[in-house]
C-alpha cells in the first residue's frame, strides 16, 4: 500500500509540474493551425 502511494505521489507531481506546460505549449504550436487539444 505504502509503494502505490508512493507512486501516486510521483504521478501526481509529475502531472503537474511536467504534463500541465507539455500541454500548454503543444497548444501554443497545435491551436493556431486548427487542432485542439483536450486533457
């Protein structure tokens, strides 16, 4: 039990400080040429 948290802690730090600017900057290049990104 203690290593899922764990884990899910990672995910969740990783979610936020990596995925969350991944997907605004794939938005700065994608939205301008018409395609949408939906998280």
């Amino acid at each position: 039990m203690n290593e899922n948290k764990i884990k899910l802690r990672k995910v969740g730090i990783f979610s936020q400080q990596l995925v969350h600017p991944v997907t605004e900057l794939l938005q700065e290049w994608f939205v301008p040429h018409g395609i949408e990104i939906t998280s």
